[in-house]
C-alpha cells in the first residue's frame, strides 16, 4: 500500500532478557560450564554475564571444565560467595594454599569439599576450613601426604557438622589422632575411609566403634595392623554398620566377621568356605561335583 511507512521486523537478542529473572536460571544454568567459559569470548556484555553466572555457582566441580581452565580457579571462582560443593581433584598437580585459602574464605556455608590427591596444599588449607566452613559435612582428603594429627585435630575441634570424611593414604596418621576425632566428632560421623595406612590400628578401631553409633561405613583396606579385636568391638557398638572394608587385613580372622555377616553387613572378603569352593570349581575334574549353595 502506498504511503504506508514499512516496519522493521520486530527482533529478540539473547542479552535483552533479563538475566537475573530469565538468563540465569532457566539458560546458562542449563548449558556445561566448560561451553559458558568459551561463551565469554563473543563480547563484553557476554563475559559479564557469565561472570555473573560464576559469581552464583552453588556447586563448582573441575572436571566440568577442563585441565585448560581449571588452572585459572582463582579468576574462575573470585566473585564466588554462594558456592556449597566444591570439587578439585583435577587440579591436584598445581593446587595451592595461595588459590584456595580466599575462595575458602568467600565461601562459609561450603558443605562438600573434595581434595583428592592436591598434594602441594598444607596445613593452611585445612585450617582455612576449619576456621571458615562451619557447616562442612563432607570432606576428601585422599592421598593428602601432608594431613597430619594436627592438621585433623583442627578440623575435629571445629567441624561440628562432619559426616564423611576419606583419609585414604594419608599415611601420617595414627592412632592417637583418629582417636581424638572419634572422641570429638564421633557422634555425627556416619562414613570413614582409613584405608591404606599401616598406622593404624585395632586401638583407632575401637575408639571409633564406641563412639560413633552412627557409623555406616568403614574403610579400612590395608590397615595392616588391624586385627580381629577391633572388627569384635565394631561389631558389638555400631548398629548403623552397613559396609566394611578389611580387604588385605591379614590380621582379621573369620569369626570376627561372621556376626556382621549375619546382621547383613556388606564385606568385602569372602567367607573361607566360599573360597575353598571356588578354588576348588576352578580346578579341572571338579568342577561338576561341586555345588557353591553348600
């Protein structure tokens, strides 16, 4: 029609909705981290709405990222203040206490932390938690060389919340300091990995069997100096136990076990008569006379 002015097609952009009410949650939270990361570079405007999204991560894992970006954690997370899960595992061959200490610090209501394998860190990072992250109810310390007895008191002393913690490796440790954890944290302790430490012993085992009722998982692969005495007393004061590990054990005979066992405790070591059986099914000529439901 003449004289009639023609329209512009009316058009959408992505950054005209809002991004606190629409962006946010219902897009970015929705895309892999590891894609946003690279969304930054298309401009300014979206570098700073990613930034945003960062700031109010609630839960932050590494390996949603990448080995590329994972080493720039302190620009990643330097706005963070929300973050309640937080998983570094694949930063372990260059994570510092210089990294980690302030987002520990921004972040108090932090409630899962795993550290597996960052063996540069130090007493400094566990003291930062301690200090800072009160409501700390899961914590992996595995392969951790540098946790020591008190390094571990500070967290028993100031970690009312602790539920599950894996010390697996953390070959400093002995007796006396998984002694002073049952004593002030057993109660709220409901799973513990000791695994791999010829430290400890029947005596830590005891301690923690009379003072965490709560307990329902153990670890204690390749504790090699734990013996039938403690696998009795675990038997006798935790109710809750649903799994044990004694693998490589040497110490730990078959009646020590069998009451657990009857409870339905899961065990990771077959029954001696189980495996009779199925080394002598393994056997030719044996076989077909050998019937496993004995």
């Amino acid at each position: 029609v003449r004289g009639r002015r023609r329209q512009r097609p009316f058009t959408h952009r992505l950054l005209d909705l809002p991004w606190e009410d629409v962006l946010l949650p219902h897009v970015l939270s929705r895309v892999p981290l590891c894609q946003l990361l690279r969304l930054q570079r298309v401009s300014r405007a979206f570098r700073a709405l990613v930034q945003l999204h960062l700031a109010g991560l609630r839960r932050f894992d590494a390996a949603q990222v990448g080995r590329r970006y994972a080493a720039a954690l302190a620009w990643l997370l330097r706005d963070a203040e929300r973050l309640q899960e937080l998983a570094l595992a694949p930063c372990h061959e260059w994570l510092s206490d210089e990294d980690l200490v302030p987002v520990l610090a921004r972040n108090p209501q932090l409630r899962s932390v795993a550290l597996a394998g960052c063996g540069q860190l130090s007493r400094r990072t566990l003291g930062a938690l301690a200090e800072g992250c009160p409501r700390l109810q899961r914590l992996s310390l595995a392969h951790c060389d540098w946790v020591d007895g008190l390094a571990l008191r500070g967290l028993a002393d100031r970690c009312p919340a602790l539920e599950e913690l894996d010390l697996t490796a953390c070959r400093q440790l002995k007796d006396e300091a998984i002694v002073y954890l049952a004593q002030r944290r057993g109660a709220g302790l409901r799973s513990l990995s000791l695994a791999v430490n010829a430290n400890v012993g029947d005596a830590a085992v005891q301690e923690l069997a009379r003072n965490c009722p709560e307990l329902e998982h153990l670890d204690l692969t390749g504790c090699l100096r734990v013996g039938s005495d403690g696998v009795r007393t675990l038997a006798e004061y935790c109710p809750a136990l649903r799994s044990l590990r004694v693998r490589h054990c040497h110490h730990v005979a078959e009646p020590s076990l069998s009451r657990l066992r009857k409870r339905g405790v899961d065990i990771d070591v077959e029954p001696p008569l189980h495996q009779a059986l199925v080394l002598l099914q393994d056997m030719a000529g044996f076989a077909p006379f050998v019937n496993l439901q004995v």
